[in-house]
C-alpha cells in the first residue's frame, strides 16, 4: 500500500504538484484522488485495475502553454475505461475553447470517442466551429468515423462563408498505408453552384506512395475530372482531363456582363520532383465562342471559331501557342515562351520572353467596337512580328502592313481612303509611315514612337496636299498640312503651317450653346490639362477661296494668321485677315464691303480688332449723276465694336439708315420711322432709345419697342395701345422677314391674362400667367 503524500516535478519548465492515495492488495490496485497540478492545469484519476478495468479520469486545462510551448485556450477532457483485461472498452469526452496552435485557431472543439482496443474498432464524432486554419477561415468542420482498423467508414463537412463541403468514404488501413474508396462528393457555392461527384475515385496513401484515381465532379453543363500520383522516389503528377466548361457560366457566376456563348474543352498535365515542375502540357479548345456587346452601331455580337491554346514545360521553359479564326476568316495565331518561367524566383515582370505573333485582319471595322465614334477604320492588316525582352519590358520586332484601308473620323467629317503604308516594330521602338487619299488629295503621317527612352518619346510629321480635312455641316475645309507632332509622357507639342487652299464657313449653321461665365473655373479641367501639357503653334496661311457666309454677310477671307498657345491655356493670334469681294445685308439690305480688315495683335483669337467700312449707293435725283453713298463703319474688336453712319454727301443719321434699308429719306415717309428707329436700336448705334421716345410722342401709342435678337433673325418692332386698364392691343413687325402680327390680351389680375395672336401663317391664343420678382 502506496500513499503519494507529495508529488512535485517540472515539465517544459513548469513546476509539477499533487498527491494521492495508491493501494495494491491481492491483484487489484486501488487509484484514489489522484490529483496532479501544473499551474491552471489538473489531472485527476480515480478508480481499480485488476482483472477488469473500472477506471475514471478527468483533465482541465486552462493553461496549455505549460504543457506545449504556442499551444493556447482551454481543454477538458473526461475519460472511462472499463471491462475485462482483455477486452477493455474506453469512452472519452472532449471540450475545447479558444484552442490555438502556431497558425491554427478553434473557437470552439468537441469530440466524443468510443473504443474497443482488443477488436481494433471505434466510432467518433469531432466537431469544431470558427475555425482559421493557416489563414483559411472555416464556419464549421465536423467528422463522423466507424468501424475497424481492416474497413471503417468516414464522413466530414466543412463549411466556408460562402462554400459547403461534404464528403465519404470507406477504406482500411493495410502495411503500405491508407487505401479505400472516395464517393458523395458535393459542393455547394452560393456564385458557383452545385457541383457533385459522379463516380467513386479511389485513394492509396502511404510513407512512400499516394495515388488518387480519377475523380470527377459535374454542374450542369460543366465538369471538372482530376487525378493525382506522388512516388517519393520519382516524384509526382498532377492531372486535368475532360474538362468542360459551358461559357454561358461566367454570366451566371456574375464574372462577365456581355452575353457570351460556346463550350470550352480542355485538359492539363503535370510533372515534378519536390517542389519543382520537371514537364507539363495543357490543350485548351474552342469551337465556337459568341459574345454579345450589346445594342450599338458597330458590332452587336462577335464570332471565334477554332479557338485554340496549347501549352507545354520543358526544361523549366513555358511555351504557349495559339490560334484563332474570326467570322470573316480573319485569323490570329502565335507563339509566346518564357525562359525559365516555371523555376524562375525573381520578379514576374523580369521573365525572359521570346515569340512570334502573325495576325490577318480582312476587315478592319471589326475595330469600330473598341474605337467608337472617333475613328471608324476600314480595310485589311497584316502583321507578322517577333517577340523578345521580358514580360514587364517586351520588345517588338516586325511589320504590320495596312492595305486599301478606309479610316473615317466623324468628328472632324473626314474620311480618308486608300490608306496603305508599314507599322515597324524595332525592339521598343515603332516606326510607322501611313499614306492615304483626302477627298481630291492625299495626306501622310510618318514618325517614331521610342519607348526605350525615359520617359519615353514620339516624333510624328503630317503632311498633306490639297487633303480635305474638315466636312462638317457647318465648315469644309481643304489645305496642304505641313506639321510636326512631338508626344511625351510630360506633354506634347504641334507646330507647322496649314496652306489653307479652299474653305467655306457657313455661319448659320454653327450649332449654338451657351457658354459658361470666364469667371467660371472648372478645377478637374485645369488639373487634368495642367498634368499632360499641350503647346501648338500654326501658321495658317489662307488661299483665293476661303468663303464665309451667313446672317447677311458673304465674303471671301485673305491673309496670313498665326496661332498659338500661351502658358494660360489661352489660344493667341497674331497677323491679319483681309476681307475681299464682301457684301453684308443689314434687314435684308446690302452693302458692299470696301475695306475689311482682321488684325490680330497676341491677344486671344477671337477677338480680333476690327476695321471694316461697308457702303451702298443710291439713286437720287436731288445728288445729281452719283446719287447718294451710304453706309457703315465698324471699329473696335470683335467684344467690344462701335458702329458709326456715314453718307456722301452728310445727312441725319436718321435718313442715312432709312436710305441704307428703304433707299430713301426718313423725312419723305414718316410712317416707316419706328421701322428706322426699331433697326438703329437692334444693330446698336446708340442712339435706338431717343428716336424710340421721338416716334412714341408723335404717334398716338402707349408703347413702342424692339424685341429679340439680331443674330436668330427674330428682332421685331412692337407697337402697342391700352384700350383700358385690362384691355390692350399691340402689332408686331419682323424687321427680317416682313411679316406682322395682331396680338389682343386682356387681364384679369393676379398675374393671369389671355392673348390672340392673328397673322396670315397662323393663328392662336394662349393663357398666360406672371410674377414679378
């Protein structure tokens, strides 16, 4: 008989104490309050073992550490081991919280084991919740055996935050290891849905060999099959094959927005010793694949057919082909290899790359989808270029050659044709010489793009003759361009002469907008414009047939003008443009320009300064042969002008307007007085509000005045009468079109009145209503 009154000790550097009662007498030893401590850890026992076992023990754990070193949280552990000697039965219970070792966390662990060691048989249940093991978050993992040492059964889910494994299987452990049959497979996905084994894959697993037979699983339309095989002798291989994947998936899965159409059917090999890749090949096909882009006006849907990608490893090198076949029959093929890409241990980016691609487009258009409005090509390219320098640096070497090719530009109305020339690749530099028709002439962009330099470079010269630059509705422009185009990764620059041969401007038809105050400073436009910097500086130079027309005026310009940019972003003129063989109608009156003259001193272009003299002569008996000269002179710039009336011989400037618009003298028809009057207010010469009042005190009227605006051709002259306090009635006269119309309204207060408006095109009345502000 045996009384442990005190145990003390240390484990992993921890102190060790308990006590306990040991009894052995006639073949049964007696286990009484076995107790042992480590700091917050106990272990207790108690209970007989003799013939038959009948003994209980209990562990708390609250300080793991003490026990093995970056192991922490919180374990109990109850345990029973009963029955004879020979076949003993044992029963364990197992709580954990918080358990966590090196990389690995539970939040929770329970277990629950049964075990018959003389049958080699048990069954268990191990469930943990909230799980992270080696950076991978787990929801919950549980586990379900069965059975014996010679055939058991396993089940065991994991549950992810958006994944749900479930899995079977049935085996027996033998001398070489672990071997039996893997079935029941699902995985559930909430984006990729359902995916289920087909068929048991068998598993052999042992210290020198593992092998997973083909093992399948399917969704739908698609199915992915795997096999494995590690020797620790020879290595291992890693195996893909009838792989499918329905192209219609990557919508369901949310990865692609364009509707896209086809199946995709590959399979994958590959070899290698520890942790290197010795070989592998990889062939991926595709039929046919169909993408929607949608409603547009260029390509709605886009067409491959025998879509191929190969890929091989030898000798640690990667070499990818390629080949593709478009609805035109345009084709695009090449060859892409990495140097030492599968052992390679420095950056991504440093990959030796060597390659060949060769492309032949028949119809260029298909590039409309990724050009948009700005550039619409047409025609066909061949390209056939090497390849060389790394995956971040690649080198370019070859030719792409451009042939009858159309490129219209919607936004400038030009359209050229013809185009043909060579896009070189040298290394990092491309050098391209593209030629083509415009309109009646031909234009040509030559130059070099170098990317070897830093920052890298372009230098480009546009040159032209008689090439139709601009056909819009409103401008047509023809001219001979002779410019450089500098192009950087800090700005650009453009400069040159334009030879402007022929030109018509049509004013009328400028789409009008309405433009923000100059006090208005838009922020993100000055920032981004202020972080790629543009300079320009032209000389235009204007040929015998540039024409402006509209709002009365036909001209033909003449002169020379140079235009540039300035550090405030401010486009700047200098030079003078001459007005020849002009004509301006003023209400439908014309004068003959005799001295018209542009002049741009620096200051912005559009406001030039102003020196134009405009005259008509009148046939009148009282001047004898010569008759009457009139007409106007326009001084100032284009923001702030005066007008000033002159006539040969002098008069009023009363009747030199009415000779300009009637051919004859205010003071011979009195009735057209608030006409004359309505005009000098509308053009401006100041003095509209004094002949207004004049006129309004010689008729019997209440109101006259001039409304609208010269420019849209919708100035008229009203002339009003009140009848009474809510009755009134008033004419409305275009100067412009000589038409009138007879308005009646009449009030009934609060702001709400009706008017009839009568003319020989229409009639109407509205209801109107106002406020004063």
């Amino acid at each position: 008989e045996t009384e442990i009154v005190t145990l003390t000790g240390v484990l992993e550097g921890y102190e060790l104490s308990g006590g306990g009662d040991l009894v052995y007498r006639d073949q049964i030893l007696t286990i009484a309050n076995l107790n042992i401590t480590n700091g917050n850890n106990r272990f207790y026992a108690t209970g007989t073992v003799a013939d038959r076992f009948d003994l209980n023990f209990v562990f708390n754990g609250a300080e793991l550490e003490r026990i093995l070193p970056k192991l922490s949280g919180t374990l109990d552990v109850n345990g029973v081991l009963r029955g004879p000697r020979s076949a003993p039965e044992a029963q364990f219970t197992l709580r954990g919280a918080e358990l966590g070792y090196l990389d690995n966390f539970a939040g929770s662990v329970a277990a629950e084991i049964d075990l018959s060691p003389a049958e080699l048989s048990g069954k268990g249940t191990l469930r943990a919740d909230n799980m992270n093991l080696a950076g991978v978050q787990a929801d919950a993992f549980g586990l379900k055996a069965e059975g014996t040492i010679s055939s058991h059964m396993l089940s065991a889910e994991l549950v992810l935050e958006q994944t749900r494994l479930q899995a079977e299987a049935s085996g027996s452990v033998e001398d070489h290891g672990w071997q039996g049959d893997i079935g029941g497979l699902v995985v559930s996905d909430s984006r990729f849905g359902s995916w289920a084994q087909q068929d048991s894959a068998h598993l052999r697993a042992g210290p020198d060999e593992a092998v997973l037979d083909r093992l399948c699983l399917s969704s739908n339309e698609n199915q992915l099959c795997a096999q494995a095989r590690w020797e620790k002798t020879t290595g291992w291989s890693l195996a893909f094959d009838d792989l499918k994947l329905a192209l219609s998936s990557l919508n369901d899965w949310s990865i692609l927005e364009q509707k896209i159409g086809g199946v995709v059917a590959a399979d994958f090999k590959v070899e290698g010793i520890d942790t290197s890749i010795v070989s592998g090949t990889g062939n991926v096909t595709v039929p046919e694949l169909e993408l929607e882009l949608g409603p547009n006006r260029f390509f709605e849907q886009f067409i491959w057919y025998d879509t191929q990608v190969s890929f091989y490893i030898q000798d640690q090198d990667l070499t990818t082909t390629f080949q593709t076949r478009f609805v035109d029959d345009s084709k695009f093929s090449g060859t892409i290899s990495l140097e030492d890409g599968v052992a390679f241990s420095g950056e991504f980016s440093d990959l030796p790359l060597l390659g060949s691609i060769e492309a032949d487009i028949k119809e260029l258009d298909i590039l409309s989808a990724v050009t948009s409005d700005f550039l619409l090509p047409k025609g066909s390219l061949y390209a056939n270029v090497n390849l060389n320098g790394t995956l971040g640096t690649p080198g370019i070497e070859g030719d792409v050659l451009l042939q009858q090719g159309d490129l219209r530009i919607p936004m400038l109305g030009a359209q050229l044709t013809g185009v043909k020339g060579t896009i070189r690749f040298m290394g990092r530099r491309l050098e391209l010489d593209l030629s083509g028709d415009s309109g009646s002439g031909q234009i040509r962009a030559a130059g070099l793009f170098d990317f070897s330099r830093e920052p890298w470079q372009a230098g480009l010269t546009l040159s032209g003759t008689n090439a139709n630059l601009l056909n819009r509705r409103m401008i047509t422009l023809t001219a001979d361009p002779d410019l450089e185009l500098q192009l950087g990764a800090t700005g650009g620059s453009l400069v040159g002469r334009v030879a402007v041969s022929e030109a018509l401007v049509e004013v009328e038809k400028i789409d009008r907008s309405t433009s923000e105050s100059s006090d208005v400073v838009f922020v993100d436009d000055l920032s981004e414009s202020s972080s790629w910097p543009f300079r320009y500086d032209l000389d235009l130079i204007l040929g015998d047939q540039v024409e402006v027309v509209g709002h009365g005026l036909t001209a033909r310009l003449e002169g020379q003008l140079k235009v540039a940019s300035n550090p405030n972003n401010i486009t700047v003129g200098r030079g003078r443009l001459d007005i020849v063989d002009g004509s301006f109608a003023i209400f439908g009156s014309p004068l003959t320009i005799e001295r018209g003259r542009l002049s741009f001193n620096g200051g912005p272009v559009d406001n030039p300064g102003l020196d134009i003299r405009a005259s008509k002569r009148v046939d009148e008996a009282g001047f004898g042969a010569n008759g009457v000269k009139v007409g106007v002179n326009v001084t100032g710039s284009a923001a702030e002008f005066e007008m000033e009336l002159f006539a040969l011989p002098s008069m009023e400037d009363a009747d030199i307007l009415a000779y300009i618009l009637l051919d004859k003298p205010l003071t011979n028809d009195q009735r057209n007085a608030g006409v004359i009057s309505a005009a000098a207010e509308a053009i401006g010469l100041g003095k509209g509000t004094r002949l207004l009042s004049d006129v309004s005190s010689m008729l019997s009227v209440d109101d006259i005045r001039v409304e609208g605006r010269m420019e849209s051709q919708e100035t008229s002259l009203v002339v009003g009468k009140n009848l009474s306090e809510q009755l009134s009635v008033s004419y409305d006269y275009n100067l412009f079109k000589n038409a009138g119309s007879f308005r009646v309204r009449y009030q009934f207060g609060k702001g709400f009145s009706v008017e009839s408006r009568n003319s020989m095109e229409s009639n109407a009345v509205e209801l109107l209503f106002s406020v004063e502000r």
